[in-house]
C-alpha cells in the first residue's frame, strides 16, 4: 500500500506513542472496558479515552457496547495503520507489556460478578488461561483416537507433530532440509524408536513410491517455490488409500511477514489448494479455511484433507 510522506509520518507519530502501544498489545487478548484500562495501566481516564478514539479513527480498534459500557478489542480491519502495527508487534516484546497482562487477567478474573469461569469469557475462552486446558492437551487426547501407521512428515521442523504421533504409528518418518532442526528433533525426541530422520528437499524426496500411509505438510507449502510439484511428490510416497493433510496460510499480501518467517510465498486460497491435490490424483474431503489468528494481521489457515484411491 502506497504513502505519501504526510500520511507515513501520521502513521508512525500514532504508533511512537508508549501508552498506545500498551492499550494494544492489552486489546489484542481481551475485551476490556475505559475503566478496565485505567485500573490496569495507572493511566489517567481521560488520556485513555483519548488514546481510543485516535486508536479507533486508525481502524486499529473497534468498541462494543454491553449494558453501559463499551469495550473495546483489537479491530479486524486491514487498513494502513494495521499493516504498520502488524510489522511493529513481531518485534515488540517488553516487561511493561507483560505486567500489564498479568494486571488484565487479574481485572478479567474480578468482573465475574456471580458468573462461572466458562460465563465470564464465554466468546473468546480460547484466548484465557485455565489450567490443564491447553491446545497440546486437547491434541493429545484425539490422537488417541488416530490409528496412523506408516507416517512421513515433510518439513518437520524439530520434531513437535512426531512426539505427538509416534504413539499411534507405526513408523513416523521425519524430512527436512535443515540439519540443525533435525538434530533438535532427535534431542527433542530421545530415545523413541520408531522415527527417522532423513535431510532432504521437500521436492525430492528419497523413499519409494507408495512407502506411506499417510503424510502430513504443516505449513511446509509456505517455504515450496513450487507448492504443486511438492504435493505431486507427496503423492507419490503415498500407498493405496493413504491420507494427505495439508495445513498451510491461506493467501495474504502480508510481505514482510513472509520476509521475518522466511516464507519463499504469500499461501495460497482454499480453492487453488483443492484443485493442486486433485490434479496430483488425489481425492479431496475436506479444503477449507480452519483457523484466524487472534492478533493481526489475523493470518487464516487453510487445511485440506485428501486421500488416494
């Protein structure tokens, strides 16, 4: 998105001030009222009220009104105030930030006024600590269900989905081009006997045709120059009625994201997916957005289900 310089140094003066950044790191995990924010930050009430509606003028917040009060959360827009705060927030990290969170949940925590836990963030739990009520926990539970044998796990970092799986399969073959993740994943891993390790170029992989029964890409499409012929290369280590789960981000213009995460592409639509797997011989169940970050840029994910004749 082009600027002009008046508009750039509009920009960057809305976003130089402390007590903004703060009201937004704080609003990208909770819905919290102009009191709620006071009594967090020690802010004067007024300079809060104040700091909202140049926040809300940016489109960077948006308010919604419960009873008597408004409260406010991070907004969903896209425009060119958000671009600016999404490339600010992957580098912010500071103490100030974490005390105010610790604050924010103490204020959550008190607002119950009679309510269970589950009542008081009904609509947004996920983004709230409970203990033991963790995604790898929940993971944990359903892979019980899973009977995955032969497995091959492309670009698989350092091994985080093969501790998950390696219970339930027979074999969890490991493929990444990165030696030094590799070798976190047998750190990671230890003694588990049945996962491989193998370096290579997701492109080119080094089993036989039909080795697997299934093979998962997690966000591996991302780092592929060429995603299509990736997933053709996939399929072919796949046997008779093998399964292929893709999860990949769904296509975005976020450019300097890719750069920090040293993405090669910009994702790639549900649709355009759908029709690479079907093009590779492969029939599709299930191709569709599954997920939205809480915090911008909101980047989707898109995760396809497809299997082999």
């Amino acid at each position: 998105m082009k600027l002009s310089i008046a508009q750039s140094t509009e920009l960057w003066r809305l976003l130089a001030d402390p007590s903004r950044l703060r009201l937004l790191l704080l609003l990208e995990a909770h819905q919290l009222s102009v009191a709620e924010l006071t009594e967090i930050t020690g802010l004067a009430q007024s300079r809060v009220s104040t700091h909202l509606a140049r926040l809300k003028r940016a489109e960077l917040v948006t308010d919604q009104r419960t009873g008597s009060a408004a409260l406010y959360s991070l907004s969903a827009e896209q425009g060119r105030a958000a671009e600016l705060w999404t490339v600010m927030r992957q580098k912010l990290d500071d103490p100030q930030a974490q005390v105010d969170r610790e604050r924010a949940e103490q204020v959550v925590r008190g607002r119950k006024h009679g309510q269970t836990w589950a009542e008081s963030v009904a609509g947004r739990m996920e983004l709230h600590y409970s203990p033991g009520r963790t995604w790898e926990a929940t993971a944990r539970a359903l892979i019980g269900l899973l009977d995955l044998g032969d497995v091959l796990d492309i670009a698989s970092g350092d091994g985080v989905l093969a501790e998950l799986i390696s219970e339930r399969a027979r074999s969890v073959a490991c493929a990444d081009v990165s030696s030094k993740v590799l070798a976190a994943a047998r750190r990671r891993l230890g003694a588990i006997e049945n996962v491989g390790y193998y370096q290579a170029d997701m492109s080119a992989l080094p089993f036989a045709s039909g080795s697997f029964d299934h093979v998962f890409l997690m966000h591996a499409l991302t780092y592929a120059r060429d995603p299509q012929a990736v997933l053709v290369e996939a399929r072919r280590t796949l046997r008779s009625q093998g399964r292929m789960i893709v999860a990949t981000l769904n296509a975005h213009h976020h450019e300097a994201a890719m750069q920090a995460y040293d993405h090669v592409n910009l994702g790639v639509t549900a649709d355009t997916l759908a029709q690479w797997l079907q093009t590779a011989g492969l029939t599709v169940e299930l191709c569709r957005v599954t997920s939205r970050d809480p915090r911008p840029p909101y980047f989707e994910v898109v995760t396809a289900l497809a299997r082999t004749a």
